[in-house]
C-alpha cells in the first residue's frame, strides 16, 4: 500500500510541472527521491516542494 500510495504521489507532483521529483526501490520498497543541488535551487523552492508532497500525500491517504 505504501508503494502504491508512493507512486501516486510521485505522477501528481510531476503532473502538476512545477516539480520533477524521481524515485528508485530500496530493499524492493519505492521511494520518493529529490535532488537540489542546482545553483538556482532556493530554501523557497525545497519548502514549497516539502509542501506539496505532504499535501499530496494526505490527500491520497483520504482516498484510500
């Protein structure tokens, strides 16, 4: 469930073209991956994405 969950959350982020977030397994299980590193990548930009996943996740958790 939590996989399945992980998956939905990663197509919405990406869906919505303001982030791009990737994933990978670990130990079989799917997890989400970001990665900041660019020079233009600001504390705003991580906030807002931290934001977004959390609001994703609860309302995805809502529809189960």
């Amino acid at each position: 469930a939590l996989d399945a969950l992980n998956e939905r959350i990663n197509q919405r982020i990406n869906g919505g073209g303001r982030y791009f977030i990737s994933s990978t397994r670990i130990r079989g299980a799917f997890s989400l991956r970001i990665c900041t590193p660019g020079f233009r990548t600001t504390q705003e930009d991580i906030d807002g994405l931290i934001q977004e996943i959390t609001e994703s996740a609860k309302e995805e958790s809502a529809r189960c």
